[in-house]
C-alpha cells in the first residue's frame, strides 16, 4: 500500500509535476463534464473539425505577437470563429451541405496554418500544437486554464435544464420557448474555449479524446443525465491524473498516455458494462424471449 | 366538459414565402379529441407549427380562451421516428422535463413538482414502468410517455404528429383510451392522422385541410366520402372496389 502511494506522490516532489497535475485536473474535469453535450448532440466531427481549424488563428498570433498566450488565445478564438461562421454561411447560402463545407474549411484552414508556420522566424514546433506539452505548462498558461474552467463550468451548470430540453428534442424545446439558435452557439463557444485550454496541456488532437472518451464511457453505464454530466466531470479529471502519473513512471508522452488510458476505460466498458456492454448483451439475448414476454403481458394488464 | 377554446383567425403560414396554410378560421372546443386530415403537403405540420410557436405566421392570430396563449399551454408532440430513443432518461425523467418548462432554469425541483409527475404517469398508466429507460417501451407506451409529459406540463391543448402510426391495433385501442381521459379532463387533442379507416373509432370530430380548411365538424356529420374526395383531391377513401391511396 504505502509503495503505491509512493508511486503515487513521488512524482510530484518536482514543480513542474505539480503544475502538470493541476492543470490536468481542471482540464480533464472541465472537458469531461462538456464531453455530455458533445456525445449526447453528436458534435464529435464537429469538434474535431474546429480543432485543426485553430492552427491558422495561432500561426497569425505568433507571426504577430510571438507566443504570448493571450495572444495565441485570441488567435485561435478568431480562427475557431472564422471556420464556424464560413461553414454556416456556405450551407445556407447554396446547396452545399453543413458537413462538406465544414470538412473542407477545416482541410484548409489547417494547411494554411501550416503554411504560415512555415513563414514564423520563431522555430515551433507542430508536435506541441497536436500533443502538447503538459510539462511545460507556465503560470501564464495555468490562469488561461483556470479562467477558462470558471467559464465554461458555472455556464453548463446554469443552463443545465433548457440544454438537457434542448438536447432531447429541440422542436419541443423550441415550442415552449427555450432558443435553441442561441444556446447552440453557447456551446459551440464553450467547446471553442475548452479546446483553447487544453491546447497547451495537452494538444488539440489529445484534446478531443478528452472531450468525448469520459461521456461516451458512462454512457454505457447510466440512463440519467446528472450522472453522465458529473460521472464524466469525474472520470476526466481521474483518468487525466493517472495517465500523467503513468507517464512520469513509463517515461512516454504524457498527453498521449491520458488519452490512451482513456481509450483503454472506454474499451473496458463496452465490453463489461452490465447494462450496455456487448458482453452484457451477448449473454442476454437469450433472455429476449422472456423480455419480449413481459412487455406484452404489461400491456395485456393494462388492457 | 371544458368551456375553453382555441381560437384560429384568418391563419396563413408561409415556407420560404410560399404559403402553406392559407387564412384558416377555426374555433375549436376543448375536451374534444380532433383528426386533422389531409394528403402530404396538406399543410398539417405547418398548421402544427404555426399553433405551437415554431413558425411565424404571415397573418391571423392563434389564442387560447381569448386571454392570449402561453408556452406551457400548448404542447407539440413529434413523430416518434424523430427523437433519440437511446438518451439517458427514464419514462420519469421524462415525464419530469414538462415541469422544467413550469420551473424555468433554476426553481427547486418541490414536492408539488413530484406529486404532478406522479399524477400525469398514473393517467397514463406508466407508475409501473417509471424507471425503464425509453428505448425499453413499446410504441404505443412511449406516446403516451410523451403525453404524460403534456400532462406534467399541465398542457391545455396537446397537437400530435401522427401518434398512430406504426401501432397494432390493441396498442392503437390502448392509447385512443389515454387520450380520451385526456380529453375527459377538459383538454383538447389534435392528432394528425392518415390512415382514414379508423378515424370513425379514434375521433369526435376531424379537420380536413388541404392548404386551406375544407370543412371541420363531428365526425359524424363531416367525415363524409363528399368531404374526403374534397380534401384528397381523388378518390380516396378505401372502399372494396375503389383503388386505396394513402396520404
């Protein structure tokens, strides 16, 4: 017991373990509770689009102002702004649809960034945009994250009801007056600013992974939505600390490692959740007889 | 029987500037549980939307018992083909969304709240599938799951986009027996409908539209071959020796 506590604690004798641990427990947690409106209103591509199209927006900050985060901040804000507008404006305005302008404005917002990379004096690397750099996390970059999370959680928690409505069926939604144009965007605003922060910590490409794999995995496991929101709050944040802990000990890339630790408990699920995993319902189906069975008498009795 | 009415004046709802609903005038008495009829692209969900709030309408005015019309008073129901069977809700949490409508964002989820809940899935006769995730219902449990939403909601008219569809007929029977106590209660039920033969059994009185109101009465007196051949344009009802068209 005591060797694994300090397997545990060992590694954060050193400051910039500290400063990792911190930062990855507010960026797994806050992804994790946004990670519920991304499976649930099935904004995965989307995400993953607006991802690579923050490149471009940060390219021009560096070019512009060096890698000042609040520069970088803006940079990408204006860039994840720029391609959700041009897809919605493209979509409406001719018959092109939502997800074809989106996968090709992202397709070149990204090469244009890197085309402007190409141009920067400074030397970047592509790697730290795409993985990140979570051990080198300075306090400039830990207030973005912290600011970002006394955003983005209080607002999701706020508006936890009109969202869950709106979630469910947005035309019932939008009959008793909740305005789903409004809060659609809201969110996509939320996902742009959680992207943003997890940026430096762990990249945009492991961000996504972090944004989707905490609801996806309890998903299997509960039919209620307060639990997927804080189930998945919860298990980001964990999974996130012990995939940095794993990281320092096996002494591999620390965003990667979170993200495939998150992989693996997802995986895990599938296949043992009692509920919704494939095990689950492999051994059930020869109960479907008997399910099938009680239904029908349900019926019979209210007859 | 309720006194209460739904007032439809001079209705035109338009699509893209081309209308779809032309200058509908109807007065509709609640406690009656209403077919509205009519071929594709009659106008049904644009008269639909346009009851609910969805649309603006390009004329005319919708109220409720003269005193304007509310968000809680109007409920749209959609097809059951279009909502996500797999969310993470209970036939409960569902029934528990018509309040929020009530609460707004923040009020406190009270005692008052879960007694109305309770109330609207006993009507419905669901108490005792309360916890069954949605997807583990059959069709016709799952329309009236939505219903006792309405019913939580407190709800005075329920407009329903084609309910029966994709029910056997026991299931049919079961939920036209919800909707009639629904009725009972002093509410008003449309349901858009398209299978002709079983109007008769399912509906006190039917609206037959066609981008404008044919006719409206007791099914009774104006659910007649005259009116269908109208409102269709052909020959549409399924006599033996006439061919059947489905709406």
């Amino acid at each position: 017991m005591s060797d694994f506590m300090g397997w545990l604690s060992e590694p954060f004798r050193h400051e910039f373990m500290q400063r990792a641990l911190f930062g990855c427990a507010l960026i797994g947690f806050t992804n994790g509770c946004l990670s519920t409106f991304i499976v649930l209103r099935r904004l995965a591509l989307m995400a993953d689009a607006l991802a690579h199209s923050l490149l471009p927006g940060l390219a021009v900050a560096i070019l512009l102002f060096g890698l000042a985060p609040a520069g970088l901040f803006a940079g990408a804000l204006v860039a994840a702004l720029i391609v959700a507008g041009g897809t919605q404006l493209i979509s409406h305005s001719s018959r092109i649809k939502e997800d074809t302008s989106l996968g090709l404005l992202f397709a070149c917002a990204f090469s244009l960034g890197l085309v402007l990379l190409s141009l920067s004096p400074v030397h970047v690397e592509i790697q730290h945009y795409l993985f990140g750099n979570i051990l080198g996390l300075a306090n400039g970059d830990l207030w973005i994250i912290y600011a970002i999370s006394l955003v983005v959680l209080p607002l999701l928690i706020a508006l936890e009801r009109p969202l869950f409505l709106m979630m469910f069926e947005p035309s019932i939604a939008a009959s008793q007056g909740i305005r789903i144009g409004a809060l659609n965007y809201l969110l996509i605003g939320a996902l742009v600013l959680s992207m943003i922060s997890s940026l430096q910590a762990v990249g945009v490409i492991l961000a996504l992974g972090m944004l989707i794999a905490p609801a996806a995995t309890i998903y299997l496991f509960s039919d209620s939505f307060t639990t997927l929101f804080w189930g998945g709050g919860l298990l980001g944040m964990l999974s996130s600390c012990l995939g940095l802990v794993v990281s320092y000990w096996l002494n591999l890339p620390s965003g990667a490692c979170i993200v495939l630790l998150m992989g693996a408990i997802f995986l895990a699920a599938l296949l043992f959740s009692p509920r919704y995993g494939v095990l689950a319902r492999f051994f059930r189906k020869r109960h479907m007889h008997d399910q099938s069975l009680a239904r029908w008498q349900g019926d019979a009795a209210e007859r | 029987m309720s006194s209460h009415r739904l007032e439809i004046r001079d209705l035109t709802v338009s699509y893209h500037r081309i209308p779809a609903v032309h200058h509908v005038n109807l007065e509709l008495r609640c406690g009656n549980c209403i077919a509205l009829l009519g071929p594709n692209g009659a106008g049904k969900t644009s008269f639909f939307k346009a009851l609910v709030g969805l649309v603006k309408p390009e004329t005319g005015s919708v109220s409720l018992g003269g005193h304007g019309r509310l968000h809680h008073d109007i409920v749209y129901l959609p097809q059951r083909e279009n909502v996500d069977w797999d969310f993470p809700v209970t036939v409960r949490g569902l029934a528990q969304m018509g309040r929020y409508t009530r609460l707004g964002w923040w009020r406190r989820f009270g005692a008052k709240d879960h007694e109305a809940v309770d109330r609207a899935l006993a009507t419905m006769e669901l108490s005792g599938l309360a916890h069954r995730q949605i997807s583990a219902l059959s069709g016709g449990q799952q329309q009236r799951a939505f219903l006792a939403r309405a019913l939580a909601q407190e709800a005075h008219v329920m407009l329903l986009d084609e309910p029966f569809t994709g029910l056997d007929r026991p299931a049919q029977a079961l939920l036209a027996h919800a909707m009639q106590r629904i009725v009972d209660a002093g509410n008003l039920v449309i349901a858009s409908h398209h299978d002709l033969k079983t109007v008769p059994e399912l509906f006190q009185q039917v609206i037959f539209l066609n981008g404008e109101l044919i006719a409206f009465g007791d099914t009774a007196a104006t659910f007649t071959e005259a009116n269908i051949d109208k409102a269709y344009g052909t020959q549409a009802f399924a006599g033996a020796h006439r061919h059947h068209h489905h709406a």
